[in-house]
C-alpha cells in the first residue's frame, strides 16, 4: 500500500516542513512529495493547518521579497477547513512580521 492510498479518504494536518517540501521540494522525498500533490489535487485526501502554519511558511518568502514563492503559495489549494490564504488578514499578518519583528 502507497502513500496515496493510506491518504485516501483522510483529512490530513499539514505542519510547515511539509508545505516547505511539498512548495520548494525536498529531493530525498520526490516521489512522496508526488503522491501527496495527487492524492490532493484528485480529491482523494484533504489537508488542514492553521493561519499560524501558514505564516511560518510565508514569512521567509516575505522576508526574501521572492514574489514568485509567494505566488505558489497563493496558487496551492489549502483546503476547504485549512486556513485559507483568502481570508482577510492572513497574508496582510504574515507579511508585517518581517517589518516589526525584533529578531
């Protein structure tokens, strides 16, 4: 049994590192990697997180100024419970940090 079948028919939480593999790649996990976009975006499984899990992610992307990072991001279909980078204020949040942070 794969990975796509042990997804299947399961809402899954998602942490930061595996929206970080699954947007930017991690090559030891490639084909991993792979069946998760499937099983996504066939309709298979489903993701959730948080808006706090999601800023983790944007934040370096932010901080970096790399527009095309972002994009993917918005362009990743985050589900319908996940956190949406839709919602008023997320992405407004997460890209202040960056700005106030004192670190």
């Amino acid at each position: 049994m794969g990975l796509r079948d042990k997804l299947r028919g399961k809402r899954v939480y998602f942490d930061a590192n595996i929206f970080i593999y699954l947007m930017e790649g991690f090559a030891s996990l490639a084909h991993d990697l792979n069946e998760i976009r499937d099983s996504i975006a066939h309709g298979e499984s489903s993701i959730c997180t948080s808006e706090l899990t999601l800023c983790e992610v944007l934040v370096p992307a932010f901080r970096a100024n790399n527009t095309s990072l972002l994009a993917l991001y918005r362009q990743f279909n985050f589900g319908d419970q996940a956190g949406s980078l839709a919602k008023p204020g997320v992405v407004t949040g997460c890209s202040l940090y960056p700005v106030t942070s004192t670190e």
